[in-house]
C-alpha cells in the first residue's frame, strides 16, 4: 500500500481515521467520512477499498450467533506438536471455525468456533482432534453473550 499503510503494517494518521469512523458506524457515507477526515469522496472511497485489499480492514455485519440459531459458541484450547502454524492453518481452514490465532501459555492455538447443535460440535472437535499436530483439546462453553464490540479504535 502507498502512504496509507508501510511494509511494516503501519497505518497513517488519515487511514485510522476513516477507519475509526467505520467503526463508529460501518453504514456511514464516503461523504459524511470525507468531511470528517478532509478528504473527497472518491478519495475516501479508493483509500476504504486499497484497505480492504490490503486485508487491513472488513466491513461486516457483526451478529450474536446464538439469536441466528447457532445454539453452540465455544473458544477451543488446542495443544499442538510439531509445526504448531501448520495445525493453525489447518484448523483455520474448517468452515465452523471463526476465528483462529496461535498462542502464548497453556494452549498453541485458540479457535473459536460456531455450531448448529451439540452434534455438530462433537463432530467439528473430533475432526479438530484428528488433525495430525494436534495432542489434547479443551472446549470452553459460550453460554451468554454479554458484550461484543469492535470499535476499539486504531490507538
């Protein structure tokens, strides 16, 4: 990316500030971001979607699985040998599987992950714990969401 973005992954000051805004309110207007930032609509339009290319951003409805009929919500704790990016991969490529990150402490890898029923969680968790890599899984229970937020800003 140009000036928005460096090869470090550093985002310059007007690029955070449109995506404040979009995180203010992901439905808000080019024109109304333009004129909080100073910059045209076209311009902010090219720079959201250079961000989007770029994988520095989504634009995406966040939605409480549960009230969609996603009855079973989990974080997986997986403890894994070997080649622990590998296993992350392969357990990030699982379609239940929302979000995926490899970790410091009791676990290498967290996965959180969004079920139909419990039947399809004993079949995602048995098809987790069948990837090669994998040693031992804990599955921590969603019972109620109780907050969700993604507007934490650029900081």
């Amino acid at each position: 990316m140009t000036s928005e973005a460096g090869s470090n992954g550093s985002v310059d000051p007007v690029a955070k500030a449109i995506i404040e805004q979009l995180q203010e309110d992901g439905r808000r207007s080019y024109a109304s971001i333009g004129k909080a930032v100073g910059l045209s609509e076209a311009a902010v339009r090219q720079r959201v979607q250079k961000l989007i290319d770029h994988g520095v951003m989504q634009i995406v409805a966040v939605t409480d699985p549960m009230q969609l009929g996603f009855s079973r919500q989990a974080m997986l704790g997986i403890k894994a040998d070997g080649d622990v990016l590998a296993v992350s991969d392969r357990v990030a490529a699982l379609g239940q599987v929302d979000y995926c990150l490899v970790s410091a402490g009791s676990f290498d890898i967290l996965a959180e992950i969004v079920c139909g029923n419990d039947q399809d969680l004993i079949r995602l968790v048995s098809e987790i714990r069948d990837i090669p890599g994998v040693q031992s899984t804990e599955t921590f229970m969603y019972l109620s969401l109780r907050k969700q937020e993604y507007n934490w800003g650029t900081r």
